[in-house]
C-alpha cells in the first residue's frame, strides 16, 4: 500500500510545466548549459545552503560531463533537498554513480539519457534524502559482479532487497532506504525505494511506477519499473518469488485505470504519452504497458456551448467509497484535453466560477472500440447526485498466468533462510532492550536496528529528563525511532522540560497529558522526522520574546515574510527549521507545521489541525486557533466560514444504507459509505479526521456530526464482480 496523500501530488504535478531538459552533449560552455535558468532559480531559495550547491557544481569545473551531471541534479533538486544536502553528499552520490557506470558490465550501455534520469539521482519518491549510494554499491557491486547477464543482476539485487525487509504496512510519509533496512518491513513504496536506490547504486536504471488507485477494489500499489538492455520491465520489489514481468499484481493490474511511470527531471518517452510534468520531474503515462487502453479526448464547454481553456478537468475512480482522483489536466486552446486511460470507469469533473460539470465514462474492451469522446458542458448550481454503475470487468483475452513462487517451491528452504536472518537481527537488538530496560523494551524495540542509539539516550539522558525521555520515545512513531539520534532525542526532552517552566513562568500551566502530546512530542502530522526543538527554542522561547501573546504576534509578522516556491511529486516536506533558513514554503502545510513547532519550542501546546489548514494553541484554558495565512487574527474563531462551523455546534445527521437490513455484517466508513465534500465545485476530498459518529447497531441506522456544511453520502454495493453501484446524496446545510 502506498500513502494515499501521494496522490493529491500527482495531481498536481500534471497540471504544470518546467523548461528544464537533459542535455546530451558532453562540451558545452556554461552560458548555453540548458538548466543556467533553473540553477539560479534553486540557488535563490536554497537559504543558508546555497554555498554547498555552489561548491558542488564548482568541484567538476575540469570535468565536463560529471559538471553537466551535477547541473542536472542541482536544477532538479527539490526544495528540501537544496536546503539540506551538502556538497559531500551531493559529490558522492554523483561519484558514485560515474564509478558504476565505469565498473559493471552494462554501465557503458546505457545512454547518456537514461543515466542521467533513472541512475543518477539520489532520491525516488517522497522519502527524506539520505547517503545510501556508496553503501550500496560497495555490498552490492561483489555480488553484481558474478553475474552473467544485466537481468541475472537485477534479480540478484532483487533478492539483496529481500534479505533486507519485509511487508508490512507502515506510516504516510516514507522511509528511505536506511530506514526500511533498520526497520526490516515498509509497505509497498518504501521497497520501491529500496529497489531502486540498490539497482541505481550498480548503474542499472531503475523507477517507481503506481496504480494511483485502484477501482476493483481499494488502496493503491507501487512497484519498479527496471531497464534491462535497454527494454522496460517491472517486478515486485524486494521479493524475489517471481522473475521480470510478473508479479502478484499481474493480473489485477489489466484492470488499472491508469499506471503512471517517475522520472526525475524533465524526459521524453518514445514509447509511452507524457501525462505531465512538475517542478523536476515527468510522469509518465505507461497504462497500455499494463492494460488495454484507450484514448479520449474531452472537451469542456460554458453553458452555450463556448469553449473553456485553462479548465482543469479532474479523472476520479470510486475508491475507499469515494471518488479519488487519479489524474488532471488542464484543457487547451480549444477547451480540450486528451488522455490514455484503462479498461473501466472513471468520472470526469471540472469546474469554472460558480459553475460545474460532472460526466462518467466508460469503456470495456471487447464491447467497445475505445472511449467515447465526452462533453463536459458547464451548469450552474449543479449538484453530483445520483445512483450510478461503475462497470470494469471484461474478457481478458491476455490471461497472463501466475509462474509458481520460488518461496513455495524448490527454493522455500533458502528462502526462509534469508527471511530469519533478517528477523534475528531485529530479535537480537529487541533482546537488548529487554535485558537493559526490561519496563521499556516493547517502546525500544520498536527502534529495529538504531536500538544502540535509543539505549544511549536513556544511559547518557540528565536524570531531571529522564521521565520526558522515556515518554517521548513511548509516543513517538516507528519511523522516528529508526533514524532519531541520541543527542536528538535527549535535546528533545531537556528543551521541552525548560520550555514548560518557562510558560510556567509566565502564568501559563497545562496537564502532563497535554504537555506530553503537544508540547514534548516532536511529531506533529505526516512530516519527515528533524531536529527543530534546540533552534527553534533558542530564538522563540518566551523569556527572550517576553510572553505567548507577543510570540504570537511575532508569528503573525513571520509568516506573512515567507513565499512560496514550486514543489513538485518528488521530494519531503520541508521541515520548520528549513523553511525558517529560507523563508520559502510550498504548502500551507509546511508553514502550519513550522508554526505549531515554534509554539511547542517555546512551551506552549500546539496542534495542526490539518484537514481545516490551521493550527490550535492552548492558552491554559481553551484551544485557540491561530491561522498562518491570515494577520490579526490570533484567537478569533469567527475568521473564516470554515473556522466559525468548526467553532460552532456541529450538525447532526441520521442515516440508513436500506441494502443492509437484509445483510448480517455491519456498513463501514471506507469501504460501504464515506462522507465528502466538494473542493472547488470539481472533485470529491473523503472526510477522516471532522467528523464523528456511530451506529445503532439494532436499526443499523448512523448518527454523524459534523461542522455546519454541505456534504456529500456516497454509498457503495459491489456485484459479484466487485463492480459498484454508488448513490451520491448531499447532506447537511
């Protein structure tokens, strides 16, 4: 399963355009260099790291193709990467990477091109960057090296990947490759980063490829995509049961509506469409590499029949009992846009002012040709509801079988083998915690492989921040324990307890319960783990700024001198300190977060609340909200309709699904019904967190509250097929 927040990122992504492209000549005079534009443009934002950008770039003055490698990786750098990466880190990725491709088999092979794209760069999807080339290739390159063919490599590192984690689903945000290996487990994604990171590491091309949603059933799947002598293939990362081109989604993948391939920067594809391209990356539309496919071509027009350019129109298919869209685009000139998409059904939005339009489309292979070109004419107050069906089953006359799996057959003895040496190591390091702290190892343990670390921490901790110590590693997630430092998580404590005496100082006194969950706790919602609370605490803590109310107003100043910059699919967050040394964001997310790090640095509690996109701090009586995108507003819960339904008495709705009084098993949220709401008039968002509830179970009859607002029930009955029939009803005021 891959985190369904990557999804809003494609979207996105599809909807812009940068001028940055791969050069192929290897002599070149910097003023002609195709990516001058975009390295001052990553340059000007990358705040107090510029200079190791600089010294990177400069270190290849006497070499240039490495020197036209290192301006591709800088002009393509997302924006947390230009904030934090050093030189060293830069100049070893790319070292290595040369010193691959000089040093396999195949290395010299591959094109200048492919190198650049799916060998050379550091990072595959969303994880937060990290030094793993030279790691790799020095385990792995031995290994290669006895292999007799390039598709002999991959799946030796294949199974290296294997040797290093299992499945298991995870967190949101993604584990980089270190992590996964400290961990043993991560879910689909963060093996594709493992994968890809270890082909990459021996020069073999490599890149992620998803199914953004699937419709026959829910959740989503990620998996590589591997070039071997110059072809395109895919596995299932990090297991080794099937060969190329098979995999256990072999079959369920002939029903994707859509499969999208990543490359960093900006690439040509000669063999697939070009779905979109964002800020140092290309999405690439690989379906009728998976799946029959079809293209179509919609066309948006105003209520007379006027065409509409620069309307983004919005493709959704029916999962987690909502419609999630799995791609966007912007219509042309002419008011149109085309895409290649799956067998099946989608739907099709877009809005424009005060108007909508909303349209299914379906296609089945062997009873239809190809998707029918669809109009999307625009209406006024117009409301998707309604019963539809969404259909997508067909006859597969492609029965690709299913090769037996090499851990259930011959080879199940060495394979199980490899899986308990994995699953010791994390034994040995779970018995160590039992043996040093035996009331915290079941905290500790969940640490993997960076137990040492968590156990030096508890051993070296003053004893005054012992007990925050140990709570905070009890509350903090498995992804943070896999990489916190020791020194981290001790300044964690030491400056939260100081914080707290400090507000103390001033008056403001809140519970343990709070203090620990909004205070002490340094995870505040999807965001990588980084150490803020030391940075943060020396320039905002309220002896120095001179108490809550002056520290939020300076906040009040702070954001409005923070801009925004272009963020594309790949790359993390930035993390507060980041944004702070660059006074740069590319989310309201981002500047949320710095936002509640800063008040939890200074001992007051804070929480994002993001589904609403603001935050809440707790003046030693009530939560209050304070809104990084507005000014003097501190406190006031009147300050946008959204605040004031929040802050208000919530509405009560009581509903039925009649197919369920003949069925024994209760309706669930996710997967029978779902409430959501309309953004912007052109596409559906599920709602998760506002919004409360149960059930009779004697009636099967709902009770929901949510904030004062016009929502939407989508309920959904499966056939025997899984196909859904889906009513769409709007609910509440």
């Amino acid at each position: 399963m891959i985190s369904l927040k990557y999804v809003s990122h494609i979207l996105a992504a599809i909807c812009l355009c940068t001028s940055l492209c791969a050069c192929s000549t290897k002599n070149y005079q910097d003023q002609f260099s195709p990516y001058s534009a975009s390295i001052k443009t990553i340059l000007a934002t990358s705040g107090n790291n510029r200079a190791e950008l600089e010294n990177f770039i400069s270190r290849y003055d006497e070499n240039p193709q490495k020197r036209q490698a290192a301006q591709f990786l800088i002009a393509n750098l997302p924006p947390s990467d230009r904030a934090a990466l050093s030189a060293k880190e830069l100049a070893e990725n790319l070292d290595f990477a040369f010193l691959a491709r000089e040093s396999t088999k195949w290395g010299k092979n591959i094109s200048w091109n492919d190198f650049l794209h799916y060998v050379l760069p550091h990072r595959v999807s969303q994880e937060k960057a990290t030094s793993w080339r030279k790691l790799f290739f020095n385990e792995l390159l031995p290994l290669v090296a006895e292999c007799e063919s390039m598709e002999e490599a991959v799946l030796a590192v294949n199974r290296w990947c294997f040797s290093k984690t299992g499945f298991k689903s995870t967190q949101r945000w993604d584990q980089n490759p270190l992590m996964t290996i400290n961990r043993g487990w991560g879910r689909c994604e963060e093996a594709v980063i493992l994968a890809v990171c270890a082909l990459r590491s021996v020069g073999i091309p490599a890149r992620q490829a998803m199914v953004p949603a699937w419709q026959h059933s829910n959740d989503n799947h990620t998996w590589t995509e591997v070039q071997v002598d110059g072809k395109w293939h895919y596995i299932e990362s990090a297991n080794p049961d099937y060969g190329l081109d098979h995999a256990w989604f072999s079959g369920s993948v002939r029903m994707a509506p859509l499969v999208v391939s990543y490359a960093y920067g900006n690439t040509t594809s000669a063999d697939f469409p070009i779905l979109g391209r964002s800020f140092g990356c290309t999405l690439i539309n690989t379906t009728a590499r998976y799946a029959p496919a079809s293209r179509t071509e919609v066309l948006v027009v105003d209520s007379k029949g006027k065409p509409l350019p620069g309307t983004r129109v919005f493709f959704s298919v029916l999962n987690y009992a909502s419609f999630r869209p799995v791609a966007a685009k912007t219509t042309d000139a002419e008011g149109k846009v085309k895409i290649t998409l799956g067998p099946g059904s989608v739907l099709l939005s877009a809005a424009n002012g005060d108007n909508s339009a909303y349209s299914g489309s379906i296609w089945i292979p062997g009873k239809q040709t190809g998707r029918t070109p669809i109009i999307l004419r625009m209406q006024p107050d117009n409301k998707p509801e309604g019963t539809i069906s969404f259909k997508f089953a067909y006859q597969d006359t492609l029965k690709i079988p299913t090769p037996p799996k090499n851990s259930e057959g011959a080879k199940k003895v060495e394979f199980d083998s490899i899986k308990n040496r994995r699953l010791q190591r994390l034994t040995g390091m779970k018995t160590s915690a039992e043996t040093a702290l035996p009331d915290s190892a079941s905290d500790i343990a969940k640490s993997g492989l960076n137990t040492p670390q968590i156990l030096r921490a508890i051993a070296t901790c003053p004893p005054s921040n012992r007990d925050s110590l140990l709570k905070s590693i009890s509350i903090l997630p498995v992804a943070d324990l896999l990489t916190v430092k020791a020194t981290e998580l001790i300044e964690n404590a030491e400056f939260s307890d100081r914080s707290r005496k400090e507000a103390e100082s001033t008056g403001l006194k809140y519970p343990d319960n709070i203090f620990e969950q909004y205070v002490l706790n340094p995870r505040i919602i999807y965001e990588q783990q980084s150490n803020w609370r030391k940075r943060l605490h020396h320039k905002f803590n309220l002896t120095k700024v001179g108490g809550m109310e002056k520290l939020l107003k300076r906040l009040d100043k702070l954001n409005t001198e923070i801009s925004s910059v272009n963020k594309g699919v790949l790359g993390d967050t930035l993390s507060p300190v980041q944004v702070l040394d660059t006074l740069k964001t590319s989310s309201i997310t981002e500047i949320c977060i710095l936002n509640t790090a800063i008040l939890r640095s200074a001992g007051i509690p804070a929480r994002f609340l993001d589904e609403l996109g603001w935050v809440e701090f707790y003046d030693g009586e009530l939560w209050k909200p304070f809104y990084p995108q507005l000014t003097n507003q501190i406190g006031n819960a009147n300050a946008t309709a959204e605040s004031k339904a929040f802050y208000s008495n919530w509405q009560r709705i009581k509903f039925n699904l009649p197919y369920f009084k003949k069925i024994k098993r209760n309706p669930q949220y996710f997967k029978d019904f779902s409430v959501s709401k309309l953004i912007d008039k052109n596409r559906f968002q599920i709602i998760e967190k506002t919004i409360q509830g149960k059930m009779n179970p004697e009636n099967k009859t709902w009770e929901i509250s949510t904030p004062q607002g016009e929502y939407y029930l989508i309920s959904v009955q499966r056939n025997h097929q899984n196909e859904p029939t889906i009513s769409v009803h709007k609910i509440g005021k």
